[in-house]
C-alpha cells in the first residue's frame, strides 16, 4: 500500500521508524527537507500542508493518508475521501478538533463532561466575562504546544487575551491530569491504551514527564475510559485519538483537549506496551487486526526540550551518563538546531518499581540538557 503523511516532524519520524516492521511504501509532505521524518520514508514531497492543490496532489495518488498536527488543509481530505482515498483520522474529526472553538461545542452536543466555556470574538468581549475569572483562553486556530494558551486568574491579566475567536474555559481544581490514547479502525473497534498521568511545566505550558499506568482508583479509572471512548465513538472516524482530561479536587472526570493522531502523551508505549501508538496506527492504516494495549512494564518519560538561552547547534549535555542507566531509551528527533522550549528528544524509563520511575525521570531531567555547545 501507498501511505502518506501530512507533516514531517517527530511524529512522523517515530510513524516512520515503526512502519519499517510493515510492507509500505511512505510518502511524506513537509515545507522542510530537513525536518525529521525527512530521510525515513521512500518518497520526501516539499510542499506546505495547508494549500489545498499541494494536499490533494499529493494524496490522489495514495492509498491511505494521515496526519501528523493538525493544521492541514481539511478540504482537500474531504475530496480525497469523495475519490475514495482512504483518510484516517476523517476530514470531518480533523474539523472538529482542529478549531478549538468547534471541539468544545462537539462536547457540548454529544453530552461529554468538559469544563465551562464562553466563546469569544475578539480580546474586549473579554470584559464581560470577568466573573468567569479565574479562566484559560485558548485560541481558536493555530496554537500547538502549549503556544495559543494564555491563563487568565484576575482583571489584570486581561491585557494577555486573544485578539481572534477563542474559547474563555472555567479554570478546574485540578487533581491530576491524564492522557488516554484510543484507536478505532475503519469497522468501529476500539483499543484502549492505560491512562497517563502529566506532570506539565508550568511555565512553558509542557508536558515535563509523565509515569503510565496512572495512579487512579477504580471508580475513576472507569469514568475516564468511558469518557474517552464515548469522544472518539461521537468523532464516528478510524484512526488514533489521544484525549486529555482532568480529574478534578472532587473525582470528577472532564474532557480537556482531544488530538486526532499520535501524540506526545503516548511516547512511552514504544518500550512500555506491547503494541506502540505508532505501531497501532499502522494497523489502523494497513487493515490489520488491532495491537495490544497492555504494558510490558509501568513506564516514564521526560521530554527534552531545549534550555533557555540557548539558540542554535544542539549538543546534548549528559547523555553519555543516562544511557549508562538501566532501562532507559533515549530518542533524539534529529533536530540540529534548537531552541528554548523546542522539543529535541524524549527518555522513556521502564520499571516495576514507581519510586524508580520517579527519581529517574528527576535524575534525567536534572543531568540531560539540550544546549549550544560553546567554541574555545
């Protein structure tokens, strides 16, 4: 089979490096020729994402195509479907999610918990709505990684809004926040893979590292899976869904954000469970039978992001000593260049013990750092 994907970063990168196991022939396009999926898959098409003759000409020729972020082009995927190509996840999830505003009037209309939210059109609208204080704007389109998201506790940091469509959301006590990853293929069965509990940088808005599975008693464990599943069962689209939620001070489950794709919060899988979210995907993709989602052993991962100050020529202080450690995988993304807050990398670690997850996932964090190496 031709299988394409919009989008050649990390994502597609790890997508590409787990299809090696399976008979395809991979297409990627990417504004980029350097980018990291770039020199993984057999055909490499510069070309922007968004532009709707770019997309469609790229995937006419495909058997089946997904995606690695969600700012493509939707209307060319939707004539794409109309010929018959294969689109996973569907044009109409990708729509869905990929507007923030949309998203949350889909939880609205499918009954699915998430917090409270005002829809805004411009940043003075924001006046109205101090007594919705303390909130989070999110902006309709365009943010990704922590970027389009501005917290808003008090009138003085109304200054921060959004001048554009945006979501104003109720700030949530929050207890812990979880990741559940969910695959659907194309004849509505479904995987479930354990929750993930984040750990998220406060200042960079970062997922900082993660241990799976997460500590949640039953009655809520139960919850989250059945939220999850009712969001990807709502979508009505195969593919791979990752969705984030919150649970608050009192044990309630809330539906914070929904990615149509692999995602940042399923790393761990590729050494943690029997079946990766990227190799889950590509039997999602080829038709085969869906993976399993049990771990191998309980994991953690750190992100490596690069240090502030630091811009231009990666070079990764510490990695000789944490890949002396035992059961630690590093993944680089490739990236020669970085950037404060760019993700570089990431460290899975695989234990039994929850304590050792916890200190490696510090020791890492504390020993790796992504730099600019300085010249004598």
């Amino acid at each position: 089979m031709k299988i394409g994907i919009l989008g050649g970063g990390q994502l597609g990168r790890m997508l590409l490096q787990a299809g090696t196991n399976y008979v395809a022939e991979t297409f990627v396009l990417e504004n980029d020729e350097n980018c990291p999926a770039a020199h993984l898959c057999h055909h490499f098409v510069k070309g922007d994402i968004r532009d709707f003759d770019t997309v469609y000409n790229f995937g006419k020729q495909l058997d089946a195509l997904t995606i690695e972020i969600e700012a493509v082009n939707v209307e060319a995927l939707e004539k794409l479907e109309a010929e018959g190509v294969r689109v996973y996840p569907s044009a109409s999830a990708i729509k869905i999610i990929k507007n923030k505003i949309v998203q949350k009037q889909f939880y609205h209309d499918n009954e699915i918990p998430s917090p409270a939210f005002v829809i805004t059109q411009k940043a003075d609208e924001i006046n109205k709505h101090t007594d919705f204080l303390p909130a989070v704007h999110k902006i309709g389109e365009g943010g990704y990684d922590g970027k389009g998201v501005q917290v808003l506790k008090e009138k003085g940091d109304l200054s921060k809004a959004f001048d554009a469509p945006a979501v104003l959301e109720k700030m949530v006590k929050i207890k812990k926040e979880i990741a559940i990853i969910v695959a659907m293929n194309a004849k509505g069965e479904t995987a479930i893979y354990p929750p993930a509990e984040m750990v998220v940088d406060p200042v960079l808005n970062l997922l900082d590292y993660q241990i799976s599975p997460a500590d949640l008693v039953q009655r809520v464990l139960w919850k989250a899976e059945a939220i999850a599943l009712k969001v990807v069962k709502s979508l009505k689209s195969p593919g791979l869904f990752a969705i984030e939620l919150f649970v608050d001070i009192n044990d309630e489950v809330l539906v914070n954000e929904t990615a149509p794709r692999v995602h940042n919060s399923g790393h761990h899988t590729i050494e943690g469970n029997y079946s990766s979210q990227f190799d889950m995907l590509w039997r999602i993709l080829l038709d085969y039978p869906l993976g399993n989602t049990k771990p191998v052993l309980p994991a953690s991962m750190v992100n490596l992001v690069g240090a502030e100050g630091h811009s231009g020529p990666a070079y990764y202080e510490g990695l000789d000593e944490v890949m002396k450690m035992d059961n630690v995988f590093v993944h680089l993304y490739g990236k020669t260049v970085t950037k404060p807050g760019r993700k570089m990398g990431h460290v899975t670690i695989i234990s039994n013990e929850r304590g050792d997850l916890t200190y490696k996932a510090h020791r890492i964090k504390n020993i790796l750092k992504v730099i600019t190496q300085t010249t004598n």
